[in-house]
C-alpha cells in the first residue's frame, strides 16, 4: 500500500500552523493550509498524547482555515483519512439545521458536510457550493451510530465509481457509521475545515414575518444593533433597505457575492459578527488530527508513536528545529546553538546544551551513545543497532558516518593536536649507572640487580660497591 499523504498535525502548543511547520511533521506527501489565522496548535483535544489543529469557524468559507488544497491519487481509486474532534452541533439548538461544511472539494465545487442526527449522532450531507442549494443525500446507510462530542475517524473511499463516508468512533476498527453515494466522483484533491453555518437560512426582498415565521424582523433587529440599518427599521419586510443594509454588511466582512440576500453563509456572518459583538459564546472549535491518503487501500488507525529515529546535524549557524511525530520513523533537525532544541521520536533522544557546546546522547536498539564536544561545525548522521560509541573532540570540521549492525566507525580530522598516552607504561630495566665523583673516581650510584657501566673515568678505577 502506498501512502501518499502522511502527516500528524502536531506543534507547538499555542502557534498558529503554517507551511514550514506542516512540512517538519509531514512524512509523506504535502499539507498546506489556508487561512490560517483562526487556527492554532492546541492540546485540548489530543491524538496519541501529540497537539493537533483547533479550528474555529471564520464569517464565511473563505475566513475559516483549511488544510489543503491536500492531492488525492490522479487517477483511480483513493483513500483519504483524519480525526476529527466534533463538538456536540446539537447544543447550538437548532437540531439538524446545525451544519459544518467539513471538507471542500475544489475540482467540484462540493461539500462534505456534517451534522447531528435527532439522537445527537453523526450525520453526513454532498453540498453544492450554493450553501441554500438542497443537499445531496447519501443512497444508502449502514453500521451504527457514533455520537458527536468525542474524536471521529472519517475514513473516505472512492472505489473508482462510488463514495463511501465511513466515521469510526476514536481508534475503534469497528462500529462505524457508513454512508455511500453511487455513481459520485468529487475530484482529485479537498481542503478539511470547520466552516459552521446554519442550514435552510434564504431571506430575500419581498419576504415577511408572515412568511417566514419572524425571521425578517430577526435580521432586521441584527442589522440595525450592527449598525447598518436604522433604529426602528425592524418593520417585518424585506425592502430595499434591508437589502441594501445587508450589502453593506456583505462587502464589510467580505462575503462573495455581495447580492442584498441572506442566505445560508450570510445569516452566518450575521450570527457570528452579533456573539461577537455582544460577547456571547461563539461556536466552539473542532480539532484535526492525523491527515493520510492512500492509492491502494484503507489507512485505519493513525499508528502510535514511535519506531526508527533519525538525527541530522546540519550547519550549526541557522535557527533550531525539533520535531517529534508518528510511529515508523521520526526526525530530529538540530540547529543553532544559540537557541537549542531536540526532537525525540521512537526510542531517540537528542539534547544540546549552551552554543559551541554539544552533549547528545541517542539511546536506542541495544545501545548507541555520541558524545560532541566543542566544535566550529559538524555534519553527521548516525543510525545503528547492537552497540555504537563515537567520540568527537576539538576540531575545525568534523565528518562523522556510523551505520552498521553492532559496530561503529567515527572519523575525526584534527587539525590543531593530538596527545596519545599508551599504557601500560614500559617498565624500567634494573640498571645501575655510575655517576660522576670529584676524586676522579666514577663509581655506581645505584645497583638495581644489574651491571653498572662506567661512564666516565678521571684518573681512576670504576668500582662497584
């Protein structure tokens, strides 16, 4: 099975997700993100212990973030899985009404969307992007019913001629909730978000509180505490002025196309802009996690962390990086020392300590150790099993490779000096040697079982004592 898109979705608590920071986590495949400013890492709401993406609903599809444009398989069949965290859509109170426009498939203009069933369970819809346009409907269900406020894992498939939704409850292999569209091709790439919105919403000019059960005085009465129409304009009918009130509104928060009509994504802006201008609750964020596609069968379960480590030690003069991420494989970028970082992934550790100083230790299968001491620049890679010991000590470049099953090879260029004690140190010789003696006599100063030597003679005899 090949995957072509992997990425877990994880980063550092509290910052906003951006290409680069998509791109430390991916490990097959690209994720973009669009519109990012209404999305953050968040541990709210985690997957296997990492942070994911908490997005909350912008004032239109354009202002809500979206992960994407995300390729699905050119040609063929395809899968595409995620997590999903859906908050409870049915304590918004208007029921099945309560919509988020989920996924968005660019190539086709539709919509995978998704709400609360009666009973609080997962619902999915096919939207056309005319948001008032009736919603296609599955063709069949099957399975069992998965509530809303917990994690969904949505897995996708088109088998070449059908769509089939499957929402699984969190990790579970079974239970899920099936929906299939015959006959339904939606292109070749989505964008997953969270854009909220209210269905059955279409005010337009001529419409009145009689028909339309009170809603036109509603708007109206958001319209004027807004400040786009008069005080006092709340009259019931749908006139020029109310329309031309809802224009202004439009082209302020930048909804396309600007047309004096409230449909769905416009009734939407209106709620939203009023929570936040009287500072009400505003609709709560959902949380995306784990992204995958596949060209050749399901993906299933995202898998734990863990696995084969990798570190990279590049040139020590740009910013540092770490990552952490998913099982299989995980990356450890180490870079500036001045601003130390480490990334930790399977059974690898990495940390650094102050500039020009580096101490990392790798623990993994069986055991590896690298001691770095203090350098100008390095580049190395290592990855081993069995036991591996490489030191590094002062020098100007060091190229350093080990790679083996049980043992390692480190080469080091020195280039100021190298001190090299041999022990054991050889043993001295039992040797007696005869010194100098003012008399003119040289005589053995010491006699250690040997001979003594005379080494120099004025005007005398060498004796031994």
């Amino acid at each position: 099975m090949a995957t072509t898109v992997n990425n877990s979705l994880s980063g550092v608590t509290g910052t906003q997700p951006s290409a680069s920071s998509l791109a430390r986590t991916a490990r097959a495949g690209a994720v973009g993100i669009l519109s990012p400013s209404r999305a953050l890492y968040s541990a709210t709401q985690t997957v296997h212990g990492l942070t994911t993406v908490q997005l909350s609903t912008g004032y239109h599809r354009g202002d809500t973030p979206r992960l994407g444009p995300i390729a699905l398989p050119a040609t063929g069949p395809w899968w595409a899985r995620w997590y999903a965290w859906m908050p409870p859509l049915q304590d918004a109170g208007y029921g099945i009404n309560e919509v988020r426009w989920h996924v968005h498939f660019p190539g086709t203009g539709l919509g995978y969307v998704t709400h609360a069933t009666a009973a609080g369970n997962a619902g999915t819809r096919l939207q056309p992007s005319g948001l008032a346009s009736a919603a296609i409907n599955w063709d069949t269900e099957t399975g069992s019913a998965v509530a809303t406020g917990q994690w969904w894992r949505i897995e996708l498939e088109y088998t070449g001629t059908d769509l089939i939704s499957r929402i699984y409850p969190g990790h579970s292999t079974t239970g899920a909730r099936v929906h299939t569209w015959l006959n339904r091709d939606v292109g070749r790439s989505l964008e997953v978000t969270g854009y909220r919105y209210r269905r059955g919403v279409l005010l337009q000019q001529g419409a009145t509180d009689a028909t339309t059960g009170g809603q036109v005085s509603f708007r109206q009465q958001q319209l004027i505490d807004l400040g786009y129409l008069a005080p006092g304009g709340a009259d019931g009918q749908y006139g020029p002025g109310t329309a031309t009130a809802v224009q202004s509104f439009q082209l302020a928060y930048g909804l396309v196309p600007a047309d004096g009509e409230i449909g769905p994504e416009t009734g939407a802006a209106m709620d939203l802009a009023i929570w936040v201008l009287k500072a009400q609750p505003t609709p709560p964020p959902l949380y995306l996690s784990h992204v995958a596609v596949s060209d050749s069968g399901p993906l299933g379960p995202a898998a734990l962390p863990g696995g084969d480590a990798v570190a990279a030690l590049g040139a020590l003069l740009t910013p540092a990086s770490g990552t952490k991420h998913a099982a299989g494989e995980a990356v450890a970028a180490l870079g500036a020392l001045a601003s130390p970082s480490g990334g930790r992934g399977g059974n690898a550790l990495a940390v650094l300590g102050a500039s020009g100083v580096v101490d990392g230790a790798k623990a993994g299968a069986g055991e590896a150790v690298a001691s770095l001491g203090t350098i100008t620049e390095a580049d190395g890679t290592k990855h081993a099993f069995g036991q591996a010991v490489a030191q590094l000590g002062v020098v100007g470049t060091v190229q350093g490779t080990k790679h083996t099953a049980g043992s390692a090879i480190a080469q080091l260029a020195l280039t100021t000096e190298a001190h090299q004690l041999i022990e054991p140190v050889p043993p001295v010789q039992a040797v007696a040697r005869i010194v100098h003696q003012p008399e003119g006599t040289a005589r053995p100063s010491g006699r250690l079982g040997g001979a003594a030597h005379p080494t120099s003679r004025i005007d005398g005899t060498a004796s031994r004592r």
